[in-house]
C-alpha cells in the first residue's frame, strides 16, 4: 500500500474518533402544525435521529421533565406557550439540577420577528420559514456536536472531580498515617506534642482552662512477661479504646510511649479534669480480658493505671514544658501511692 494511501486512512480514522457520534440522537420537534413537524422529520429521517413531538410549549415542557432530549427545533409562535417563553424557561433551568444543557433552534414564519429576543435569551440558532433543508440539516448537525461537546465536558468535570475528592481522600488518609499510632489507633506523640502547643498558646491567650493528663498503665512489664508481648498489646488496645470511650469527642488522647499514654482536656479546669481522671481509672480498673493459654485454658486478667493530671491557667506554670513536667511528676506520685489512683498538682502559690 501507498504511503499515500496510509497516511489518508489515518486521517480519516482521527477525524472519525474525535467527531462525536450523532445517529440515535433525540431530537424534540415543537410545533402546533403537524404538517411542519412532519416535514422536518421527513428532512432529517436519512440521519438515524430519534424524535419525540409536542404540540405546544406546556407539551415540550412536559416531555423535558420524561426525557432529556439532545436538540429542540421549536416553533416561535404557538397557543398557550410559545417558544420564545418555553426558551426562557429552559435556559434558565440550564445548570445540572435542572434540564442541563440542550440546544434550542427556534423557527419562525415571520422574518424578523422574535429573532433579536430570541437569541437574548439563549437560542442557540435561528430560522426563518420555509427553510432550505440542507440548511436545516447543517445546523442540526453544528448543535448536536456542540450538545455532544458539551456533555463530554461536563463527564470530564466530573471525572476530575471525583479524582480531585478521591486524591482529597488519599491525602486525609495520608496525613491520619503520619498523625497515628498503629497499634492502639491514638494520635502519636509527635501529632500530640504539636496539638499541646496549639492548645497551649490559645489557652494562654484566651485565659481559658486546659488539663493535661498522663496516665500509665501498672505493672504492664509484668503482664507482658507473664502472657507474651501479643497479649500485652491487646491490653494497650483495650485500654486505648476505654480512655477515649470515657473523654469528650474534643478531648485528644495519644499514645506517649510504651505503656504511657497522655491526654489534653480543652476548657477543661481542674474540678472537672479530676472527676474525668476518676471515670478513666475506674474504667480501666472495670476492663475484663482473658487470657488463653497454649493448653487450652483460659484466665482472666485485670489490669489498673496510674494518672497524673494539672491544669492551667495558674500562677506556678508560666510554661508548655512546666504543665508536662507537673502531669508526670503526679504520676509518678499516683505510682508511689500503690498505684491505681489519681493524683493532681495543685497550685501552691499563695494569693
């Protein structure tokens, strides 16, 4: 074969693709002379188009609401509603809630007439009886591409938009991996630490209430010793999921390290911090796990937690670095006090 001859077929075979396909395509024929709509349909019947007819313009409105046609070829002046209104309508209910975009040619028997308004409106094309059909056949054609177009544009925005949410999602998801600990499903010390001094500065700026609460779970070397590093991640799990169970959907609770995990209680003075301290502890204290061994048999496991809680505004901690250190020094006091208690610093400053 030709060069020649190749390289035509492949431009033929381009064209082809990008031209969209415009047979099976609906087309509305409004008018209140069948004899008109007949004609028409007789014109275009060689191009494999479907129509639907309406009669008058409350008709065309109708069949709009059963089915979304591709173009309307509408005749200007009809009883009730004429097309210059039913295009008003139509344009004006164009967005993708409404009719969306469909391309109206008005007709009219009177050359000037309605033309200028018609066009204001948002007809797409216009003409004037007794047209020439080839005429009609080529604007038929122009506005079924532009109808074509435009609905492969309005696809491709919502392809775009579904990546752009869908990449929207990925990266919250992303962004949730790097804030959180893997084993217990809390925030991770690092998300935590920038988290305290958000919460910090504002309280400080605001003169509002923050608690701070590290709590640490007793004896868990022993646990883990005892029935293996499995079981004792169980054991962070279930009491990950109490401490959240027990505080406010504003509360935020990461895993500090090990067995210690650490809670930041916004508009949250001390009365309040303690009472919810108590309910963490009692929770935990409350947990049921069982333990099965490799023969079989079964036992059942308590295990308690030790907290530490301070609070600020106060007039001994002027610091981010004072109110960690604070929490952690009362949990070391709740340890030394047997363990499975609450001790909170309490501002000692006179006045």
């Amino acid at each position: 074969m030709a060069d020649g001859s190749i390289k035509k077929m492949g431009e033929v075979a381009r064209r082809t693709m990008s031209t969209p396909a415009l047979a099976d395509r609906t087309i509305l024929l409004v008018d209140d002379d069948p004899a008109n709509i007949q004609h028409v349909r007789e014109g275009l019947a060689s191009h494999g188009y479907r129509f639907r007819e309406a009669h008058d313009g409350t008709e065309a409105l109708r069949s709009l609401r059963e089915v979304r046609p591709d173009l309307i070829l509408m005749d200007v002046e009809m009883p009730r509603l004429g097309g210059v209104e039913v295009c008003r309508i139509i344009k004006a209910n164009g967005g993708e809630g409404g009719f969306g975009f469909i391309p109206v040619i008005l007709m009219t028997a009177r050359q000037a007439a309605g033309k200028v308004e018609g066009l204001e409106l948002g007809a797409d094309d216009y003409l004037v009886k007794p047209f020439d059909m080839l005429e009609l056949s080529a604007r038929v054609k122009s506005m079924l591409r532009l109808k074509a177009l435009q609905d492969t544009l309005v696809e491709k925005n919502r392809e775009l938009d579904r990546a752009n949410k869908e990449l929207a999602q990925k990266r919250e998801e992303l962004l949730a991996l790097t804030r959180t600990d893997a084993l217990t499903g809390l925030y991770n010390r690092r998300y935590f630490e920038e988290r305290l001094t958000e919460e910090f500065a504002r309280s400080t700026r605001y003169r509002s209430p923050l608690s701070l609460v590290m709590m640490d779970i007793d004896h868990f070397k022993r646990l883990n010793d005892t029935y293996g590093h499995p079981f004792g991640d169980e054991v962070l799990r279930m009491v990950a999921r109490t401490v959240k169970g027990k505080l406010r959907e504003v509360d935020f609770v990461a895993r500090y390290g090990g067995e210690e995990m650490i809670a930041l209680l916004p508009e949250t003075g001390p009365k309040e911090a303690l009472g919810a301290c108590e309910r963490v502890r009692e929770a935990i204290a409350s947990i049921q796990l069982e333990h099965r061994a490799l023969d079989g048999s079964h036992q059942e496991v308590r295990c308690t937690a030790s907290l530490g809680v301070a609070s600020v505004p106060s007039k001994t901690l002027l610091g981010m670095e004072d109110l960690l250190r604070v929490a952690d020094t009362c949990l070391y006091e709740a340890k030394a006090a047997g363990r499975n208690c609450v001790r909170q610093y309490q501002d000692k400053s006179p006045g």
